[in-house]
C-alpha cells in the first residue's frame, strides 16, 4: 500500500499514512482534532529509470536470449505477408 503525505490547515501538523488508493482522503487532524487535513502531493518512493524492462533481466543460465532465439525461426513480421496491414502493401 501506498504512503500518502497529509497537511492540517489548521495546526500546520504534517505526516504520512499509509492507505489504499481507493481510500477516502483523511480529513481529521491526528493533533488537533479538526477537519482540516489536506492531502499533499509528493513525489513516490522509487522510481522507474532507463530503457525500460527486458526478459532477460531475470533470466539465468541458457534462457537469457529468448527473444533472439524465437525471431530467428519467423522468416518475416506478419504485416510483412501481405496482409493488408502495412500501408506500404496498399
């Protein structure tokens, strides 16, 4: 579950709560007791970087190139055929 920061507008009180994201926001102050809270915008604990997720990122042994070994045995992409899917075969 995620962490949500929260602000009272009332008492200035500041702190994180862990909930659902289909929770209802908080509205009462764990200090002061009003209704005043207001969830803040923050930035998420990680953070996804570079190129993206490849299958052979947790691969081991001799399954690290699955996607090489498959295409070699395809002789050309689908749309390739002739199948009326790539513009440049209109």
């Amino acid at each position: 579950m995620p962490f949500f920061d929260y602000r009272c507008d009332a008492c200035g009180h500041e702190f994180e709560a862990m909930q659902k994201i289909s929770d209802a926001p908080l509205t009462d102050c764990p200090a002061c007791g009003k209704a005043e809270l207001k969830k803040q915008l923050s930035a998420p604990g990680f953070r996804l970087k570079g190129g993206g997720w490849y299958e052979t990122d947790f691969k081991s042994g001799n399954k690290k190139n699955v996607h090489e070994s498959s295409s070699k045995s395809e002789s050309a992409p689908a749309c390739a055929s002739g199948g009326g899917c790539c513009p440049a075969s209109k």
